[in-house]
C-alpha cells in the first residue's frame, strides 16, 4: 500500500474536512494523490476556492496541493486509503453520539474495495473503532478485517488556533489491526510527520492513549478551579497561589478556567460511558467533569451576587461578555462554556451584551440564540472576558474605566489583568 500511494498509483481519501481532517488531507497531498471528502457541499465549494471554512488555514496552505475535495461517492471509491476524521460529539445527556462516525462507516462500507486500508482519527472510547465501527463496514461492503481490508487507528492530536505544536511536528501514535497493517499504517503517516510515529500494540490502545490525554487535562483543570473557588473564599488571587507555586521545578502548572471545545470537556464522558458500561462508576473523572461544567454558573453568581450589591437592581443591569469562542485566537464557537455563562446570566434576568473579534455573529445566532452587539455601551456594571483573545491584550484600565459605572466589575476569568485594575473592583478566578 505504501509504494501505491508513494508512487500516485493508489490515492488517499480524508473522510471529514473539519479542523482536523483538512489540515492532515492538505499535508498528505504535498505528497500523495488525495482526495477530500465531507458531506457539506458549501463546505467543498469553500475548499475547492482555498478557503479554510473553520478559519484555521491560511490560503497559501492549498497551494501545491495534488487534492480533489468532493461531496461524491463515485470519486470516493478511487482511493485505496481512508482516513476517518469526523466528529465525535456528547448529546445533551452527555451520553456519546457516534452517529457521525458510523455514518462514516457506512460511507466506507458502500466504497471500500479488497486491500484497502481504513484509519479512524475520531477519538472515542476502546473498542469502538473494532466493536461498533468495523461491523459497519462489513456489513455494507461484504468484506472481512484482515482478509481482505486493513483496519487502523490513529488519534488526531490537533490543537486549534496552535500554530506550533502542528500536524507534522507532533509525534503521531499509529496502530493496526495486524503487524503488517501496523508497518504500513506507520510508514504512510511517516511521510508527514517529521516528529516520527509511536507504534501502539493494538487499536484499543491507542483508542485509550487518546481519551486519557484530555481526561488528564480536564481533571487538572477541574482542580484548579475547585482551588480557584477555595481561595476566592479566602480573599487569595488563585493565579498568585499558582505563580508561586510554580517556582517548584515539578509544580505542574495549569489554571482555571471555562472547560469547553472539541476536547477536553467532551473526551471524558466516552471513557466514563465504557466504564459504566462494564459496571464501574468513574468516580474521580466524573467529579471533575462536574466541577467543569458548573463553573459557567459559578462566574454568573459571581457577578449577579456584584450587581446586587452595588446596583440594587438588576433587571436593569448591563454586563458585557468579552469573548465567546471557546478558546483564544480561534473563531469556533461550538461547545463554548461562555454561552453558559451568558444563558445563566440572562436566567437572572440581567441584559447581557457580547463581543468577539473573532466570532460569527450569524452562528452565534443559530447555535445559541444570541448575536454579537454592533454597539457597545458606556455603562456597564460588569465586563466579563472569558479568552484571552491577543486582540485583548493591549487593553488597559482607562478602556475598561470608560465603559463601565464606577461600581462596575471586571471579572477577568483568566487573569490577564491582574495588576492592572485599580479604579474598578476586579475578580479573576
């Protein structure tokens, strides 16, 4: 499989050209014949102009590329190598919704042709890919694992808005359904990944290496933020407890914050359903998960609790939102832990304004049910910046003085003003 695609006899196909499919299907094609694949036809259109529709590549990243984007099936079945990079999101239960990978499946398995290889990059659970993905496949093309197709995983490690820690330059954890898909699986992601692969000893495992790399960040950030609620009892700025802290050589040094995205506050609950699946209670991941998912009301409490005292009344409060991705310099807003935050604003009953230099006021809208607001005002009681945007930054207290009431707060959830404030009452987390 290896010399085919090298030599552009056989094509590889990226099944999903979101944040993580199109920069890998975009490497790839610097070398290989590939073909991009994604359900959304505006999406293709987009891509086939050299547009980036998640806004994380620049236009120059398309050229010298040997790729054809499609929303078509017959152009699927040209390519011999599938990779799988769909979401994997929780429902509103937080229960996983695999239908975008078995959709995915299905795809495959109406395409998939005897010694074609499949990879998932989807991250999920151990076992899915081979209990719940792979059965799929076979059913539909009437094929075998092993026999007559090679299947693989290989975890995405794309980090939104990071223009260092990038594709090639992270080590990429690879794993086959035998040791020669493992060798040729391994071989064709070396011809990207100039930081060289791991090879896992068998799927589940890299399924597992995947889920537990955020579940440990989610668990260390949940820590800080219960820290975080401690010493706000206390009267203690959190991020001086930490700074000093850190000083310690193997001090590890996270902070607290909104938990939201792709990732980190979703990761968690595929390794907690299997758990429980097998009949154990993940205990110390879910007690983290909901420190997490709480702290969007805990900051609007906050806040509330500011204006009640120092306005009196506040159904004629204003407080304005400074932020709403869900994370900084990166304009995607899905699984934003801010749009809680001003949902449980606006259940007190307070008038909420948002601003965000790189958010889509037109998605806002249909995600969440708000706008961004073309006009900001001058009186606020409280500003809330929830990312450190670089464009927020440069700010200094005469900007943040000239839009507030004198009793206003500056609720500077990740600390990038501290120090800085002294004319209006702060609060970090």
């Amino acid at each position: 499989m290896y010399h085919e695609l090298v030599d552009k006899k056989a094509k590889l196909a990226v099944i999903g050209l979101g944040y993580v499919g199109l920069p890998i299907a975009l490497e790839f094609a610097r070398t290989l014949s590939v073909i991009g694949f994604d359900i959304n036809p505006g999406r293709i259109r987009m891509m086939e102009q050299g547009i980036d529709p998640s806004n994380e590549l620049e236009k120059e990243m398309f050229d010298g590329c040997d790729i054809r984007f499609t929303d078509s099936l017959d152009v699927l079945r040209e390519a011999k190598f599938f990779i799988v990079a769909v979401p994997t999101p929780v429902d509103e239960h937080n229960v996983p919704d695999l239908v975008p990978v078995l959709k995915a499946s299905e795809t495959i398995g109406n395409v998939i042709k005897k010694g074609d290889y499949v990879v998932f990059e989807s991250t999920v659970y151990p076992g899915c890919t081979e209990e719940d993905c792979l059965p799929v496949i076979e059913r539909l093309s009437g094929l075998t694992n092993i026999i007559d197709f090679k299947l693989g995983y290989s975890p995405e490690r794309i980090n939104p808005g990071d223009k260092t820690h990038t594709l090639s330059k992270i080590t990429k954890v690879v794993s086959g359904c035998d040791a020669e898909s493992l060798e040729e699986i391994a071989k064709v992601y070396e011809l990207v990944v100039a930081a060289g692969v791991h090879k896992a000893s068998c799927i589940k495992v890299a399924e597992a290496a995947k889920v537990i790399e955020n579940t440990q960040r989610d668990l260390n950030i949940a820590l800080m933020n219960e820290l975080s609620i401690i010493f706000d009892m206390m009267n203690i700025n959190t991020f001086e407890v930490l700074e000093a802290a850190g000083t310690k050589w193997n001090f590890l040094k996270f902070q607290p914050g909104l938990v939201g995205g792709h990732c980190i506050g979703v990761d968690p609950y595929y390794l907690t359903y299997k758990a429980s699946e097998l009949g154990y209670d993940a205990e110390v991941i879910l007690a983290g998960r909901n420190i997490n998912d709480n702290m969007a009301n805990y900051v609007a409490k906050k806040v509330v609790q500011h204006i009640i005292k120092y306005a009196g009344d506040v159904k004629s409060s204003r407080v304005l939102v400074k932020g709403v991705t869900f994370k900084e310099n990166v304009s995607d807003i899905r699984n934003s832990k801010v749009a809680d935050v001003i949902k449980a604003l606006r259940s007190f009953y307070v008038n909420v304004d948002v601003e965000d230099p790189y958010a889509d006021s037109a998605e806002l809208k249909h995600e969440y049910g708000f706008e961004l607001t073309a006009q900001l005002a001058s009186d606020y009681d409280a500003v809330i910046i929830t990312v450190p945007h670089q464009d927020y930054l440069e700010l200094n207290e005469e900007y943040f003085t000239g839009i507030t009431k004198p009793h206003g707060l500056i609720a500077d959830l990740k600390g990038i003003y501290r120090r800085q404030i002294n004319k209006r009452t702060y609060w970090s987390l």
